[in-house]
C-alpha cells in the first residue's frame, strides 16, 4: 500500500494542510522535538532539520532494524529536510540566523544552556525576530534549581513519580515507550498550534518553555491527587488498575489472559452475574462500590481470578462481551503492525527514504478531509544544497 492507494474523502473545507506556508527550523535530536517537528510536518508545514555534519541526530545512530536505518529516526523524522551546519564555525551561524530570519517556528531540544551558548538564546531572537515563536523542550525547563540537569526519558519517568506507580508492587518498572518525551512533544505542538492563533491575531511571536517534567507531571495528577488529599501512595498494581477494580489484565484457565474494564455500579453488576457467576458479590458491602472495591481488593480478586481460571478465553470474551463490559486483546507487536482495525482503516502507507521504502503508519489527526503529505525520510544533509539556495534567494547574500 503507497500514499497514492489511501483511499480519499472529499474535503470539506480544507483545501490544503492548517500549516501549508508555515516554516520551521528545527534544531533537534533524539525524541522530543523530533516528534514535535514530525507532527507539524503532519500538519503541513515545511520543517528544515538542522543537523550536525559529523553524524548528525544521535537517534540515527541507536540501531539499524528499518532498512539499515534506525527505528526511532524513521518514525520521528519523515516528511522533514535535512541540512547539515556547523554551528561552531561563524558561517554555519550566519546560515541559522538567516534561516531564522524567515521562519515563522523555531523548535530545540539540545542540552541546557546549548543554544544561549550558540548565540540564539531567549532575549535575543526576541529582540532580532519578534514575530517568531520560540519553542524550548527541555527536561526541566528554563528555570528553577534543576534547570542546567540534562533529561533523559527514564530519568523523568522517575522525577514524575510514573516509576513509583508502575510495575510489579516489589519493584518498579518503566513504561516500555518513551513516554515523557512523547508527553513533551504533544504538549509542544499543541502549544506551538496555540501561538501560531496568537500571532494571527496580535503579529507578536512567543516564547514557549515545554518541561519534559511539567507534561508529564501533568499526567500524573490523578495518582498525586490521593498523595495530596489523602495521604496515600497508591501501589504498583502491575498490569491492573491502582484506582479501579477490577480492571487489568487477568489469567484463564488455558493458560491465556482476558483484558477488561468495570467502571460502573452496572457493568460490575453484570460482571458477577453473566461472567464469574457470582451474583451474590453485587450484594456484598464490601465490594458495592469502586473506592470500597479498590479498599478491598486483596478479597475480591481471588475470586474472580478463580472463577476466572476454571474458563477459557475464548469462553470469557464472549461472556464478557455479551454482558457489555469492555474488554481488548493483550496483543504483542506482531499483532499490532497487522491489526485488522489498521488494515481496514488503511493505517498503513509507504515513504521513502535514503535506503529504500519503508512503512509507516499514518498521521493520527485524522482532520476530515486534511491532504495528508506522508513524505520521506530525510538523509543527513540531503537538502543543505536546496534550502541554502533558497535562503540566499531570499536574502540577496551568500552563505
């Protein structure tokens, strides 16, 4: 399947990308402002990637697995160009200050005090170029005591507290992706989309100072909310809820697991008498609410975990089904990249890229109507040459 066979819905009302004609230089590496870039390039605009020439991103280099190239850069990176400058060197300046010149976003991630130290720190782009927005993701952000630490994901994963509510109740475990720099990008971008509004209304540029550790934070707060109010840390609950019960992912008796989720008076009512057999339970003050459930977890679910190993998956889906209460397969990563919902939803399209078409799984905006530009993944440098030229184009000068 090719960007050409995805099937088209008449636009309605959107005739081009929202970012058509937006230009962003992106001063970027690893995850967070790649992923922020990637999604405005989703969106539309035209993002320049500016690496360095011995190597480049850092994330081109963590493995090889897509075609030669690395897993991370390929699904963070397409539908971007990229330039090669040498920031340390007074010409290689001169270029991104000529880029920056005619760009309406800016987006960087290097390390703390990187940028400042390159001459393109907060106070003076706002001074050269007012009308810019000026968007800075770091791990803590532009103040305060933590500001000069460098963040990693895993690092902020702890700083947030994520660590001490996820895993096994003996021992913390991370969350299998990298979910505070994710957290950071979203984030990024949505504010990123806010300021483009702002400029559109006043003409006046912004400073954006997204915290790797404030977004995710964010995230946390229905957890810290019952450290706030109740004194309570909640506990690992592994791969079950530590605010709701029951909800998680429970073994049966072929060996196999069942994944679902009561929220309600009603579906735990349902629960016990269509799927456990045990409607006595819905009469059992122990357990005739969420909040007393959680309370009494350790004698609710041994029950319904030995109910539940006396049946088969297949036989509990059904159940559980036909009681209405949500449930989902526990899929591993081969049932997710060929995933029926995907393929009829035609998730799946190519792009190219240095070494070759590779797979890619479509932007999820999912605007009704949006052209959706599925570009390729860019070699390091391949547009220096082009967008050089442009920039001299428009400046009237050589670079």
């Amino acid at each position: 399947m090719t960007e050409t066979d995805v099937p088209k819905t008449p636009a309605v009302g959107i005739e081009e990308p929202p970012l058509a004609g937006i230009r962003v230089i992106a001063l970027e590496h690893a995850v967070a402002a790649p992923l922020c870039s990637r999604h405005l390039a989703d969106l539309g605009a035209d993002v320049i990637k500016v690496e360095s020439p011995s190597g480049g991103d850092l994330a081109r280099h963590y493995d090889s697995v897509v075609e030669g190239q690395s897993a991370y850069f390929v699904w963070a990176n397409r539908s971007k160009r990229s330039i090669t400058l040498d920031l340390k060197s007074d010409e290689g300046r001169e270029a991104l200050d000529g880029l920056l010149g005619r760009a309406d976003v800016f987006v960087h991630n290097l390390g703390p005090g990187a940028v400042d130290r390159l001459g393109f720190g907060r106070e003076k782009l706002r001074e050269r170029f007012p009308k810019l927005i000026n968007c800075a993701i770091s791990g803590y952000g532009a103040d305060g005591p933590y500001r000069d630490r460098k963040a990693f994901d895993l690092l902020i994963q702890g700083e947030a507290g994520l660590l001490s509510v996820t895993g096994e109740p003996e021992r913390p475990a991370k969350v299998g992706i990298s979910v505070a720099d994710m957290c950071a990008a979203v984030y990024a971008v949505s504010s990123i989309l806010a300021a483009v509004l702002h400029r559109e209304r006043t003409g006046a540029g912004t400073f954006i100072d997204t915290s790797m550790l404030d977004c995710l934070s964010e995230w946390m707060m229905a957890p810290a909310y019952h450290q706030l109010y109740a004194d309570v840390q909640l506990p690992r609950a592994g791969a079950r809820h530590n605010m709701m019960v029951p909800y998680g992912v429970y073994p049966t008796g072929d060996g196999e697991h069942v994944n679902f989720a009561v929220q309600t008076a009603a579906q735990w009512a349902r629960l016990c008498e269509q799927v456990i057999d045990r409607p006595d339970l819905v009469e059992d003050e122990r357990f005739a609410t969420n909040e007393l459930r959680v309370r009494n977890r350790a004698d609710l679910e041994p029950v319904i975990e030995e109910r539940l190993a006396a049946l088969g998956t297949a036989h509990v889906t059904e159940r559980l089904v036909a009681a209405g209460i949500p449930t989902a397969a526990v899929n591993d990563l081969n049932d997710l990249v060929h995933h029926p919902q995907h393929e009829a939803r035609v998730r799946w399209v190519e792009a190219g890229s240095p070494n070759g078409p590779v797979r890619v799984l479509r932007s999820p905006f999912n605007l009704d109507g949006l052209p959706e530009p599925v570009t390729a993944v860019p070699g390091l440098g391949e547009h220096t040459e082009t967008v050089l030229a442009e920039l001299r184009r428009d400046a009237g000068k050589a670079y």
